[in-house]
C-alpha cells in the first residue's frame, strides 16, 4: 500500500488543524520529508518554535485509539525513549508533543538539519557505547514489557526460521527456543538500552560531527553484546572503527563465542528474509543464507 496524495492532503489538514486549533500553535509550512512502512514525517514550521518534525501513522487500516496497534507504539517508544536519552545529555530531538485522538496520532519534535559528510564509524562507536553506559531506572520500553531479550531473540529466532524454510529449500531445522535462551541467560554481562539499528540513515551528522540519532522502532532494553553482533552483521559500518570508538574489546573477550552466535544469528536471519522478499537481492541472499548456515553449525556445537 503506497501513500496517495489524497491521503497525503488529510494528513497534512489534521495535523494543520490540531496544532492551530488545539494547541495554539503558528504554522506556517507544512510538507513531507519522508514515508516509510507505518510512519510518515512532515516538516513544519512554527513562528516560535522554528522548524519541526511530525511523525504520523498513515495507513488507513490503523485504528488510532487501538494501544495495540504498530502506529501507537511507535510513536510512544520513540518519545519515551527519546525523553529519556535527551534528559541525558544522549544527542536526539527534543520532544515537543505526542497527540493521540480518534482523528490523528502524531508525535512533534525538534527537527535537526545535517549534511552528506562522512561520519566516522569511531565516533558512531563512541556514541553507541554512550547509549549503552545510560541508566535505564524508570525506563520501559512498550512493547517489551517484562519480557527479557533473550526470551525476544530466541523465540524470534525460531520464527524466523520457520520463515526461511517457507521462502528457500534448506534442511534448516527448527531450534528450540528454550534451549537458545538458556545459553543467552548464562551472560553476566548487565543489561543496558539497545538502539539496534545503529545505521548511517538513522544518524544525522553535519560537518562530519553527529547532531542526533534517531529511529528506535527496534530498540530494547538487554545485553550490549546484541548490538555489536548485529553491527557486526549488516555490514553498514567499519567494524574495526567501531569497536574501537565502543572500547569494545573486555565486553567481546568476556562473552562466549556461542552467545556472539546466537544474537549474529538472529540478524543474519533478518537479512536472508530481506534479501529474498523485499529487496530482491540474489547475491546478498545467498551470502546470508550461508552466513545463517555457519552460525547453525557453530550453534549446534553447544546444543
């Protein structure tokens, strides 16, 4: 389903009419940055706040007051995670507004200009290892509740599977998700606020200096080793800049190799899944595959 340009013009109007009408708010611009799968990002401009961003849910089968629904959550888990990294001296957007009724869901905050300039994977590793030193007291991320990211990961593991095997022929089996969170709960390591799409796309830079990380749709709170193996993974960052910028070197020598596995193994999943339904992409889903295969092997070791 794409965004029309009719539904386009009624977002635009609600979002114009509620700022105006409800919250006294002086617009005088307003137009889209961006669309993805659930949100869509406006720009506006407001004659004291100066430029912001508004990120709404905009496909139609969305039911606004629906808690439950994919929209809903979004824009809670990025202003209450935002909130918290901002209270923290954590470069995000400030928060100026999230809007809930049976008309519109949308969530205002600052918008942050950047620029084309490179961005140093050392200063990205610098930044992820800021994120993951955060207190997380007072912190719930929405759609994790109770649960423990081991539990998340293991189970989604074997979901995915079950995916793969429906889209490619593979003598993959179906792991017990039980026996993949008791290797993970073996960690000592203490849990901390993940991002989990630590990619250039969601980092706004200007003059090569990060302004603001954004996007935390995936985001949990559990071990940092998840964070570093899915970085590791998709491939999208120096990886040895990285770890140095995170001084990662005491987390990855502390943690066994099947725990490093087993959290890789979950991405290398995604990725396959990605390439083959999304992207269409023969050579990176056949490296994946074999990438899911290895860790399989590397896994089954401990099994």
């Amino acid at each position: 389903m794409l965004l029309t340009n009719t539904e386009l013009e009624k977002l635009s109007l609600k979002i114009t009419n509620v700022l105006t009408h409800e919250m006294n708010w002086k617009i005088k611009d307003i137009r889209l940055i961006g669309s993805g799968v659930i949100n869509a990002v406006f720009l506006i401009k407001d004659k004291e706040r100066g430029l912001l961003a508004v990120r709404t849910p905009w496909r139609s089968e969305e039911r606004m007051m629906d808690k439950n629904s994919s929209g809903i959550i979004s824009l809670q888990k990025e202003a209450g995670i935002a909130e918290h990294c901002y209270k923290h001296q954590i470069p995000v957007p400030k928060i100026h507004k999230l809007y809930f009724s049976n008309e519109i869901n949308f969530l205002v905050s600052n918008f942050v200009t950047g620029d084309d300039h490179e961005i140093s994977s050392f200063d990205v590793g610098k930044l992820t290892s800021k994120i993951h030193k955060l207190p997380t007291d007072g912190l719930t991320i929405i759609d994790q509740q109770e649960q423990t990211l081991s539990k998340i990961i293991s189970e989604r593991i074997t979901e995915r599977v079950v995916s793969l095997r429906k889209l490619v022929y593979t003598d993959l089996f179906v792991p017990d998700s039980g026996e993949l969170e008791a290797i993970l709960n073996t960690s000592k390591i203490t849990n901390c606020l993940l991002h989990l799409d630590v990619r250039r796309p969601n980092i706004i830079a200007k003059n090569g200096i990060i302004q603001a990380i954004i996007d935390w749709d995936n985001a949990f709170i559990g071990n940092p080793i998840m964070e570093l193996m899915r970085i590791s993974e998709t491939q999208e960052l120096d990886e040895v800049e990285f770890l140095k910028g995170y001084n990662a070197e005491k987390l990855l020598k502390n943690t066994e190799k099947v725990i490093q596995s087993i959290y890789r193994l979950d991405t290398a999943l995604m990725l396959s899944i990605l390439f083959i339904s999304f992207l269409n992409d023969k050579e990176k889903s056949e490296y994946y595959i074999n990438r899911v295969q290895l860790l399989f092997d590397e896994i089954n070791k401990y099994l």
